[in-house]
C-alpha cells in the first residue's frame, strides 16, 4: 500500500517523543513503549495495511545505528577483551541460533523459517536498554557493545543463508553455505577496509566542513551497498569502516566537523532506532491479524521458550567457555578475565533489540517460485514478542544484579579524563613561549593565556587530589553558576536589541552562535562535577 510520506513522519516523530517523555515516569523502557505505540497506530485506517519494504529496511536503519556504535566504542578495551568478545559474537550467535531453530522444528516449523526466526532472535543489543548498560564499569559496557557489533555480522551472515535457502534463490550444501560464509566475512571486512580507506583519502584533500560531513554520511552507506553488490556481508562492511574511520579520522578532521558530526550522527541513530521500534509494532500487529486464532496460542507459546532458551544459552555458554578457557590456560597461564560476578552479570544483559527487529521485518514476502515466504508473520511476531519479553524481564532483575556484583572501577574513565587533560595542559603550558614566539603573541597576551591554562591545571590537579574540601573545588560550583547567569544576560542582551531593532536577525544568530557554545561547555563542565 503506497503510503503519503508525510504522515507517516510526523506519526513516527510524534510517538519517538511521547515515548521518550514519559517513559522516565512510567519506569518503562522506551523501545517497549515505541512497539506498543507502533501497535496502536496500527489500528490507524491509513496506517493498518503498512508493508515495509525488506531491502529497504536493511539499508536505511543499519548502517547508520552499527557505524555510529562503531565511531564510538573503544577499540583498547576490544583488544584487551577479544577472546571473550570473538567467542560471544560468533560461537554464541550460532549456537543461540541453532539452538532456537531447533526448539521451534520440535514444535512444528519448517527448518527454513525456523532458522530465519533463530538468526533474528540471535544478536544482543546493548543499547536497546542504553540507561542500564551505563550503570556498568567501562570494561563491561565496552563488551557488551563489542560483543553486539560482531554478533549483528555475524547472525546477518546466518540470515541471509537461511532466507536464501528458504526462498529457493541458494541451495543447501556443505560447499555452497561454506563459500557464501567465506564470502560473507572476507568480502565484509575488505569491502569496509577498501571504503574506509578511500574515504580517508577524500578527508586529506577536502577543506570545507560541509564536504566532511556528506563523507563521514557516505561511508556507511558505500561500504554496506559495496559489500552486498559482491553478495557479501554489508554490516560487517559498515563495523570495519566505522572502527577504521573511528581511529584515523581524528588525526585529519576538524573541530567543527567533529562538533557536527557528533550532534547529528547521535540524533539520527537517535530517532532511526525509534523508529524502527514503532515500525515494527505496526507490522507485528499488522501479522497478528492474519494469523488464525490456533497460530496466535502457538506464537504466544514461542515467544515465551524462546525467550528462555535465549537466557539459559547464554549463561549455559559463558559458563562453559570460562571453564574450557580455564582448563586450557591451567599450565600456561593467561585464564579468563571474567570472574564469575562478571559472567552473571553478562548473563542478564542479553537484550534484544533494533538488529533483530529489522531482520524480521526485512524477511521477504514472496519466495522465488512466487509462493508466500513460510510462517512470516509468524516470524515477526515472535521476534518482536521475545525483544519485549528479554527487554522487560532483564530490566527487572539487571539493576539488582549489578547491586549485587558490586563492581569496582566506575571512576575509571573520570580519572583517565582528568590524567589526560593535566598531560595535555602541562604540554601546552611548556609549548607556550615557542608558539608565542611563532605566532609573533606580545607579552600581555601570553601572560594572559598562561594564567588561564594554569588556572585550569590547578583546578584539573585538584580533582585528581580527591580532596572534596579543596577551595577550588569549593569554589568551581559558584563559578560556573556566575559564568552561566552572566552568558544568559548577554544572550538575552542581544534579543532585546533584535526585538528593538537595532541589530538584524543574522548578527543574533551569529552573536548566540557563540554563546551557546559557551553555555554548552559551562552545563557540561558543571555535569561533570
């Protein structure tokens, strides 16, 4: 059914924010609300016969939510937690996924959509519940998200083989599903390299900021079309870039380019992950309509055993590989990282979210031979059933659990912070007289730079000092106070002389421009204390 784009805009906009507001109140996750707005909206006449269509879906929401989870992770912690990381994102996702199409053929699916529905259900998504997974140490959270990266590479490779061969466009032998997985990976990883560094070599020769952003939006979408044009992986494209990208890109942008770049990759993966949230809502309300009474008990019934065999392979593999690693590092050394505080923790943070929700959504309707494609409003909404249901019940129990493990180190990237901002100003303040010298500064002018760079060291070591009665720790709080009244009253200085017509209304946005970055340093700077 076509669809005026427009409505369906403001709808989707309109639920992201009512869902937003009021999930705090609520004490409801968001992405649970977003699917119960999506299936009220369903009942919208314009909206009740909504078909999403499946490539598309892949290729707008993906990319865009694993490059920019890509840009921000941290790459050290990946390399110090990689055994850990590989295993959870690749022998995990495939046992998890066998594991499920299995239970769901003992219940009476067919091997192809039960493997569809098994890849969907497979990835985690440390996102999906992004407030609890804060409340973590950095090291917890990093491999979460790590592990979320490489397992959504590694269950779209899974999903794309079951649909093929369940649509009838492969068939299903041990030497053609091995040389479309080595495709898969190989093709993925090369194609993200290849685009990730060309991309780097359009950055060198660019100089306006606008034309760093249009590449910094280019590259996920290159790299993930540029993979699937080859039949290989388009999200492991999409990861290898954004990590790549995510280490190189720094060293060759600007300020300003980052500045936007940060604002605009946040608010877009932002309101693309709700989005797709209430997407789906419409389209698993859409398939629980054409399912027969019978059909729906059955689903029900999935929706809560799969949900549980997701949790217990989970813990029933952390448990496993932390004693196998064990017992093979006994005599070498180098074991396990994770204590077992670590690994229950780990257990109860196997949230489903946007990943899997696009991989049921993007299942096509039709086979090769024209015929409808096996159980597939089944399949959405046994997968939307088992995100809210891990969502829901994890969320219940993981602050508890976190209480309980007691984990030291949440100051760690504090005080990483402060080390790296006293080195930084410390090497400034030695560089000072020779960029004077340089820059042809006078001597007012660089006793007045240095002042305030050692005003800042002070403040920085007295942070590092821990000691709360400090005078300028004391002080900071009223300082920033004052600072922040006295940019509102020139902010507001400027308005009257618009509003009096004595300055045009491009000299304000100029002058505000100005001071809202200062007032978004000062709220920052007072946040962080």
């Amino acid at each position: 059914m076509e669809l005026i784009a427009p409505e369906l805009v403001v709808v989707l906009a309109t639920a992201i924010a009512v869902a937003t507001a009021i999930s705090g109140r609520l004490r409801i996750a968001p992405p649970v609300l977003l699917l119960a707005f999506g299936a009220g909206i369903a009942f919208i006449p314009v909206f009740g016969k909504l078909e999403l269509p499946a490539d598309a879906v892949l290729l707008l929401f993906l990319p865009a939510l694993l490059y920019w989870e890509s840009l921000t992770i941290s790459l050290r912690e990946i390399r110090a937690n990689f055994r850990g990381i590989l295993l959870m994102g690749t022998l995990l996702v495939v046992l998890t996924a066998g594991g499920v199409a299995t239970l769901l053929h003992l219940l009476g699916m067919p091997w192809g959509p039960a493997w569809v529905l098994g890849a969907a259900v497979a990835p985690t998504d440390a996102t999906a519940v992004g407030a609890l997974t804060r409340s973590l140490p950095r090291r917890n959270t990093t491999v979460l998200r790590a592990e979320s990266l490489v397992n959504d590479g590694t269950t779209l490779v899974i999903y794309g083989i079951a649909v093929a061969v369940t649509a009838g466009e492969q068939t299903l032998t041990v030497w053609n599903v091995s040389g479309m997985l080595l495709l898969s990976y190989v093709g993925g990883i090369a194609a993200g390299l290849l685009v990730s560094w060309l991309g780097m070599l359009v950055l060198r020769r660019v100089s306006a900021v606008i034309l760093e952003n249009m590449l910094t939006l280019l590259v996920p979408f290159v790299a993930f079309l540029a993979a699937e044009a080859i039949g290989a992986s388009g999200v492991l494209a999409v990861v290898v870039a954004g990590l790549v990208v995510s280490q190189v890109a720094p060293k060759l942008d600007r300020a300003e380019t980052r500045q936007q770049v940060r604002s605009f990759w946040s608010f877009a993966t932002f309101l693309l992950n709700g989005a797709l949230f209430v997407l789906v809502g419409i389209e698993a309300t859409i398939a629980i309509r054409e399912l027969e009474p019978r059909e729906l008990l059955v689903g029900l019934g999935m929706i809560g055993l799969v949900s549980l065999a997701v949790v217990v392979l989970r813990f029933a593999f952390l448990n496993l590989s932390w004693g196998t690693i064990r017992l093979v590092t006994l005599r070498t050394g180098g074991g396990p990282r994770e204590g077992h505080r670590d690994r229950v923790v780990s257990g109860f943070t196997g949230f489903r979210g946007a990943v899997s929700l696009a991989a049921a959504v993007a299942v096509p309707r039709m086979v090769e031979s024209g015929g409808a494609f096996p159980d597939r409003d089944l399949i959405v909404f046994v997968v939307a059933g088992v995100v809210v249901v891990t969502i829901v019940a994890q969320s219940l129990v993981l602050p508890a659990v976190v209480r309980w493990a007691d984990f030291d180190g949440s100051g760690e990237v504090v005080e990483e912070r402060r080390r790296a901002e006293r080195l930084a100003i410390e090497e400034a303040l030695d560089a000072l007289p020779r960029l004077a010298k340089r820059s042809g500064a006078d001597a007012e002018v660089v006793q007045r730079i240095q002042d305030e760079y050692e005003g800042h060291l002070a403040l920085v070591r007295a942070e590092q000092s821990d000691d709360d009665d400090h005078p300028l720790l004391q002080q900071r709080g009223a300082a920033v106070e004052l600072e922040l009244a006295l940019v509102r009253l020139k902010s507001a200085r400027v308005i009257k002389m618009r509003d009096d017509g004595d300055i045009d209304d491009l000299v304000l946005r100029q002058v505000r421009a100005e001071y809202d970055a200062e007032e978004t340093r000062l709220l920052r700077q007072g946040e962080r204390e």
